[in-house]
C-alpha cells in the first residue's frame, strides 16, 4: 500500500490531499528524514522543527511561482522532499550527491541558495520588489530563526523592507535555539512577547471569538494597538514598518495553513511569529537539542548515538588549551558568534563564564568587540567559522590590524571541512587576509603546533594574529606537552633530499609528508618544509630553497590563487630566483559536498596526487 509521501512528487500533488490528510502525511515525513539521517548524517533537529511549517508553505503558496526563501538552509530537509527530491534524498550531503543546503541551480524550488545565517530578508526583499517592476504577481516568503535574527544583516533588511511597503511575508521561526542557546537582548524580547500571560489570553479570547477571516481582519488595528499597551512597550517589528501577528504554534498544521492563507490577502510587509521545537517528533532531539543539531550516525529505534572514534580534535586542542592559558594570563577573553560547542569555547564558558562571550551571529560585532576588549588592555581569542569571518573583512581590518592590537583570531574549519559542501568549505581566509599588513597569519600541521601558535599569540608584542586550523580530527600527537614558544614567521624542514622542495602550509603538510615517506622509501628523496606562517614568510629558509633548488611543489588546504604557492612565487619572482612553482591546493572554481578524503582528491592535495607530482618533477 502506498503511503501518502511517496504520492508527493512536487507540491503540486501535496496540494490534492485534503487538509485532514495533512497529519498523516507530516507523520510520514518526519519518519523519513529520521530514517535517513540515522544512516547519512546531515542536520536533524533544525528540519525536524519545520515539518508542519513547510508543509503548510507548499501547500498554501504556490511554488516555485510564489518565492520561499529559507534562512541557513539546513532547516529545509522536508522543503527538498517534498519538492523533486524524495528519492536522491538518501545522497545528500554526499560526494555527487544534493547539496545539505537549499541550491538555485539544483531546484527551481530553491529560489535562494546559502547555508549561512541571516540573509533571507534582505533576499526575499530583492525579489519582492524584482516582481513589482516586473508587473508579476507573486508571493515572496521569508522564513528566518530567532538565532538569526541575531546577525545585523538581518536587521538591515528588516529595516529596508519595512519602509518600502514591499509585499512580503517574513516567518519568525522562534525555537529558543541556533546551534547553542540564544543569547542577548533579542532573545529576552522575543521570550517577553511569548510568554506575556495577559497578551496571550487576550489574543486567545479575540481569536476564539471571531472565527470569520474577514472579522478578524477588521479588528486586527484594535488587536495590534491592544497589544502594544498590555506587552507596555511597543512591537519591534510594527515600530520597523511590519504588520505583526502571532505568535502561533508552529506544530499547529490546521492554524497554520488558515493563517498563511488569510496573510496571502494583506498587502505590505508583515511578520507572522511562530513558536516551534527544535527535533519536534523525535525525543531525544527534543531533550538534547544542541547535540542533536547534527548527531552523526544514531540508532533511530533507541535514540543512541553512534560512538566516533578517533584522535583529538582540532577544536578541544583549541577549547582545553585556552582554559590552561586564561589560567595563566589573567587578560585571556575568549569570544565566539553563537558557536561556542561547534568551536569548544563551551569548555571555557563552563569553569571561566565572567571571561567568555557569545555575541550571537554578529562576526562583525565579535571582532570590533574584541578590538574594544584588546585596547583597553585585554588579550581576546575571538573564535570564528573561517566561512563566517569573511563577514568581519573589514572589521579585521579597520578595526584590529589598522590599530595593530592584539587580537588572536582563531579560524576554525579552515580549508575543506567535509559534506556542509560550498557554503561552508573555509577556502579564502589565506588569500584574503594576506594582504593585511600588521596581521601575522599561521597554520599549524597538527596539533602541538596549534597549542603552542595559541601560546605564543598571546605573549607581548606579538600584535594582531590569524590561526586557523582545520575541521576534524588531528594527527594523533601527544599535545599535552609543555608550552613553547613559537618563531614568528619561522618555518622548520622535515626531510632533506634533492632537486625538489615542497612547502607546505597547516594541515595539507600531514598529506605532503605522507608522500615525501613513500618516495623515500623509493630512494627519491625530496626536501620537506613545514612553512607554519603565510605572514610573514621565512625568507631564509625561502632563500636557501632558492639557491639549491630548481623545482619547488606548495602544498595548502586553501585557494590557490592568493595563498602559499602565490607568496612562494612572488617570492622568487622578486628575489630574481628561477624557480619552477607548482601549486597544489583548492582550485578556482566552488568546491561542492563530499568527504573530506574524495575533495582532497578532487583538488589534487591528497597524497597520491603529491607523490605522483613529485616523481614528474624529479
């Protein structure tokens, strides 16, 4: 017997069932995506949030004419199934597979790609008055998370969107949670507004009381000026420009589908607030929301995640070695933007919180905050996703480097991280920031370097300093060995050999040397050097390559364009040293999802590709 999902190929054929078929089919859906990311890891709890949410969207609007745009796209798992790719479903986040995130040139039902917080507003925007001067009439829905709307980004479009009278539907996803708790004054307001007892009865008796569409409309000036003066402070989003009605709960598919089609009636910029859970459905991503928000492998019947073994992660290096040195220096602050368990600054938050901050998705804010903190005599260690600093650009420049205070910026998932795919791969950190003066940039092979790089950042008169380090796993070293200091702009030679050098940068040199080994034992012996600084770069040891040398291999898990090999070439090419360069690392074009093993592969830095480089060179 079919079942009702596997009649739904395009909301088309959601839109045939009767709404008192709905429950089931949401029964079903939530089963599937259970299912299948019990066995392909991806992002649970925030879809399973949604279910009822983006089942009501499909089938009030009619997509893909009507626009749906979703805010850090891991919350539309459901939106895909539901939508052309129930049956690929089971390759997502896979090597070749669909994207973990919502991806315009996979579906047309994806009208807005990106896996990173706070930007639906102002895209839902563009398209909203893209269909007005186009005379096309259509739809335009937003739906952002409360975590979001902690990133300023969001509050320009809102603020934009309010003023220019635009028809658009913004959908307040309120779940009390991103990734971490909510943090900050937003979250306390929006906590005020759903949870004032007298608002809420009030809103219940008038709801219950007029069950007409059109009555409803008609008192909804009175309800919103009532409403004003029971929360006694007035609307964020009506003082914006918005029309606002909720909150609703988000789990309510009968409610649901007759608000959305009641607001597909009235014109302008509105925002309908709806209260959800986080792994609604599934208990232990109700109870665990946190660890839940992308578990791994689990046993879907007991709710048992499947144990990860393996060495230590680059990320506690980072998250038991600031404790040990905030012990020591009592100017040590640590700072993250609503990442504090993904980076391990939770450790920190837990035995030092009067010294850690989370500021919410606002990278902006946490490095100029850090600068603050650094001029009046602090040493911050700010902690960023490398694919969200590129948000703070111009923080790290105006504000931390152009002052040359001492900022430790610590750049977790640099280089390639695995199956979050294009959105999140931190391939540009190296060639954007190099060109940064008064900014020291280094990588560490594994993770004694990384401790010790956390070490010397914080010593005096080090100035402004970039570490980033890679997603997973390390190189299995013993790390809990005493502190040392590291040369700035040193780097060290690992092997000796002949005719050839390769230089390697972070992590790629584990690969580098993996190779280098194997040649050795073909009696091919090349020279190894692990640079450990883009900036400023060895010039000595960078001098002796050029004058015994004649082929030089760089080897980075980062862009090509702009990073080591680039620097190593400008090097040479300035110093009048007739070197051949060949580059090895993230290629010019959007790396897509995969493990981490097959895109290194694809871009030609693993170490097969290394060591069969190094024997055409020899």
């Amino acid at each position: 017997m079919a079942t009702l999902l596997s009649t739904i190929h395009t909301p088309d054929d959601l839109r045939k069932l009767t709404p008192a078929q709905l429950p089931a089919l949401l029964t079903e859906l939530r089963e599937y995506i259970i299912a299948q990311c019990s066995e392909n890891p991806g992002h649970l709890g925030a879809s399973l949030g949604v279910v009822e949410l983006t089942v009501a969207l499909h089938y009030v609007f009619n997509t893909p004419h009507d626009k749906l745009i979703w805010d850090v796209g891991h919350q539309a798992y459901a939106h895909k199934i539901l939508t052309g790719r129930r049956e690929t479903f089971p390759t997502n986040r896979r090597y070749g597979g669909i994207s973990g995130f919502p991806k315009r040139s996979e579906s047309e039902y994806d009208a807005f790609g990106g896996g990173h917080a706070s930007v639906s507003v102002s895209a839902a925007l563009g398209m909203a008055e893209a269909a007005k001067l186009q005379h096309i009439n259509q739809q335009t829905v937003a739906v952002i998370g409360d975590g979001a709307l902690t990133g300023g980004l969001a509050y320009e479009g809102l603020n934009n969107a309010g003023a220019s009278k635009a028809n658009l539907l913004v959908i307040l996803n309120d779940n009390n949670i991103s990734i971490d708790r909510n943090v900050g004054a937003i979250h306390n307001y929006l906590v005020k507004m759903t949870t004032s007892a007298r608002y809420n009865r009030f809103k219940r008796k008038i709801w219950d009381l007029f069950g007409n569409n059109c009555v409803r409309r008609a008192i909804q000036n009175f309800v919103t000026t009532t409403k004003i003066a029971l929360l006694r402070r007035s609307n964020l989003f009506e003082a914006l420009g918005f029309r606002y009605f909720g909150p609703l709960d988000g789990h309510d598919i009968t409610q649901l589908t007759k608000t959305l089609q009641a607001l597909k009636y009235i014109e302008g910029p509105k925002v309908l607030h709806i209260i959800t859970t986080k792994g609604k459905g599934y208990k232990p991503a109700e109870e665990n929301q946190t660890e839940w928000h992308a578990p791994g492998k689990y046993d879907r019947t007991t709710g048992k995640r499947l144990p990860q073994s393996g060495t230590s992660r680059y990320q506690d290096v980072f998250g038991e070695t600031i404790i040990e040195l905030a012990r020591m220096n009592p100017k040590i602050v640590g700072i993250t933007p609503a990442m504090p368990t993904g980076c391990s600054l939770n450790l920190m938050m837990e035995q030092m919180p009067e010294r850690t901050f989370d500021v919410g998705i606002a990278e902006e804010h946490a490095v100029t905050f850090s600068a603050g903190l650094a001029a009046a005599g602090m040493i911050p260690f700010c902690n960023i996703y490398s694919s969200f600093m590129q948000r703070a650009y111009d923080q790290v420049i105006h504000d931390v480097a152009l002052q040359n205070l001492q900022v430790i910026l610590c750049l977790d998932r640099g280089g390639l991280v695995g199956e979050d795919g294009a959105t999140h791969h931190g391939a540009y950190d190296m060639a954007a920031f190099r060109c940064i003066p008064n900014l020291t940039i280094a990588a560490p092979m594994d993770e004694i370097e990384l401790r010790n790089m956390l070490f010397t950042a914080q010593l005096p008169g080090i100035g402004p300093m970039m570490i980033r380090y890679p997603r997973g796993r390390g190189a299995g070293r013993n790390w809990h060995t005493a502190f040392m200091r590291i040369g700035v702009g040193k780097a060290h030679q690992l092997h000796e050999g002949l005719k050839v050098a390769v230089l390697s940068i972070g992590d790629a040199g584990q690969q580098a040397a993996a190779a280098v080994r194997r040649l050795a034992e073909e009696n091919i012996h090349v020279s190894h050097y692990d640079m450990r600084f883009l900036k400023p770069l060895d010039k000595d040891i960078l001098n002796t390559v050029g004058r015994s040398y004649r082929t030089v291999i760089t080897v980075e898990n980062g862009a090509i364009i702009g990073g080591l090999g680039a620097a190593v070439a400008e090097f040479f090419t300035e110093y009048h040293y007739p070197i051949k360069v060949v580059r090895l690392g993230i290629p010019d074009r959007f790396i897509e999802q995969g493990s981490i093993a097959q895109l290194q592969a694809e871009c030609r830095f693993n170490e097969e590709n290394i060591y069969k480089t190094v024997r055409r060179c020899s």
